[in-house]
C-alpha cells in the first residue's frame, strides 16, 4: 500500500479531488491518504468468483448486491473494499429506477477484503473494525498466502478459518450460499 501523507487535507478535500478514483483507487483513513495495492491475478481472480457467486443469489432474489471496489464514504473515512455487500433496499436509486452513479455514505452491510502480497493487515483489519462500528454486520479478511479467512462480526471476537476446516463460513442473513474456505481457495485452481 502506498501512502501519502497530507495534514491538513480533510475528507471533504479529498472526495474532490480528481485522482482518487485512479486504479488502484486511493481511501481517506485517519487523515490520511492511501492508495490500494494493485490486484494481482490470485486477488483478482477471488474477487470476481466470490462476487458472482454471493450475486447469482443475493441479485436474483433482490436481497442485496455484491459490489467490487465501490466507494464508502462514512465516519470521516472513505474507503473502497474489495467486495462491498448491500442489502437491496439500502442502495440508492435515480427517478429512472436505476442505481444512483455515486459512492454510498454509509458502510456496507458485508465488507470482503483479500489481502494482496505485501500489503500490511493491520490497516486493512482497521477498515472492517471501523466498518463494524458504523454498522456493518460482517466482515471477510481472506488471506491467499495462508489459506484462512478470518472472519469478524460486530460485538463478537473475530475467528479464524482454515483451509481444512469443513466448516461453512459465516454469511448474511437471507444470502442462502454455503462456502467454506477450501471452496473459495478451489477457484484458484485452474486446470
């Protein structure tokens, strides 16, 4: 993760200024600004078949959205999960019925993070922490490296999950899918 240090910049500064949303997108943490890691093909790959997955139930049933790299911007931080999960009547809608073409000020019902080679996880541990605060009911580290997902929801110790564990992962209520952490690490195998 590449940071940028600027003092006196303040949330409202950053969400105008026009490089944020550059790939890799930048966050506003702690006054700070950060700039995300540069997926790499395991991440990339976890994020598109976990999303699809959680959508080809949650969006058919109209219970929430599974949404890669969407812009969070609450409790004067603004930051951008890997997977951002939102239950279907929070998302807002223009007089077209179509979903508004903007960041939501709120956190996300579900925040999935995939750790990339080299990043540092306390940050990353900090923005779903800080997510749960603001409401979020559940919150996914997933850790290529080692194989484990660690899993938090609020109120509660967060816990570990291995990759021989054949225990199903915690998900939201009314997302009717069953994974457990060998399934998710399955999809990295290609042939």
């Amino acid at each position: 993760m590449t940071t940028t240090q600027i003092k006196s910049i303040t949330l409202e500064s950053f969400l105008k200024e026009s490089y944020i949303d550059d790939s890799p997108a930048w966050e506003y943490l702690n006054g700070e600004i950060h700039q995300k890691a540069m997926p790499q093909l395991h991440h990339s790959r976890l994020q598109l078949k976990l999303a699809s997955k959680i959508d080809s139930v949650a969006e058919k049933g109209q219970i929430a959205l599974a949404l890669p790299e969407l812009r969070c911007n609450f409790g004067n931080k603004s930051i951008v999960p890997d997977i951002a999960v939102v239950f279907w009547g929070k998302i807002p809608y223009n007089q077209e019925g179509e979903a508004e073409n903007t960041a939501i000020s709120f956190p996300p019902d579900w925040t999935i993070e995939i750790l990339s080679p080299h990043q540092a996880m306390t940050p990353v541990i900090d923005k779903i922490i800080h997510c749960l605060e603001y409401g979020c009911q559940l919150g996914w580290l997933i850790v290529p490296d080692d194989r484990s997902i660690l899993v938090f929801k609020a109120n509660q110790t967060p816990k570990v999950y291995y990759l021989n564990s054949e225990e199903t992962l915690p998900v939201l209520e009314k997302i009717e899918i069953s994974l457990t952490v060998a399934d998710i690490f399955a999809w990295l195998k290609m042939r």
